[in-house]
C-alpha cells in the first residue's frame, strides 16, 4: 500500500449561494459543501472518481472569510482529509475510492 500527503487552498468565495440562508446573521460553509469542495478537487487533482463517504467529523464552522487549506492523504484507495483554518481545525474525514 502507498501513501502520499498532498495540501492546498480550498477555496469559497465570500458570495457563495449558501451563505443567504446559512445561517442568517451568523453564515457559515455548510458541512455538505465542505465535502462536495474538497471530493470534487481531489478527484480533478488525481483524474479519479471517489466513492461514498466512510466518515467525517465537524469540529469547527468556516465562514466567509475564512482562508481554507486541504490536507489529504492517498491511502491505497482510499483518501484521508483534513481541513484547516489555520490552526483550527474545520472538518475531517475518509473518503473510500
């Protein structure tokens, strides 16, 4: 089995559609577009479709401003996540290829 460490950006724009309506006064990135984001840029990185979702884990809401970074790791077929905001952690989880 090999396994290799990749990290990068994850970007939101500050006008993403979900922020309107969650939550209203207080937006946060909700956790189905966390996933979808970083599923969606490993698969472009690496030219491959993921499966389901084995597990995730929220620790900490990302806002508009917040500066996102993906750390994963490939794991036979299987991805390992982590997303940060900064030190903060944001979410975590595996993906199953």
């Amino acid at each position: 089995m090999t396994e290799s460490t990749f990290r990068l950006r994850l970007p939101f724009e500050p006008d993403h559609p979900a922020f309107a309506g969650h939550f209203p006064g207080y937006p946060i990135i909700p956790g189905v577009q966390l996933l979808d984001r970083a599923k969606r840029l490993i698969e472009s990185r690496h030219e491959r479709t993921l499966g389901g979702l084995q597990m995730a884990k929220f620790f900490s809401p990302a806002g508009p401003g917040d500066a996102l970074d993906l750390e994963y790791r490939l794991i036979g077929d299987n991805v390992s996540f982590e997303i940060r905001c900064g030190n903060r952690r944001i979410a975590s989880g595996t993906f199953t290829g």
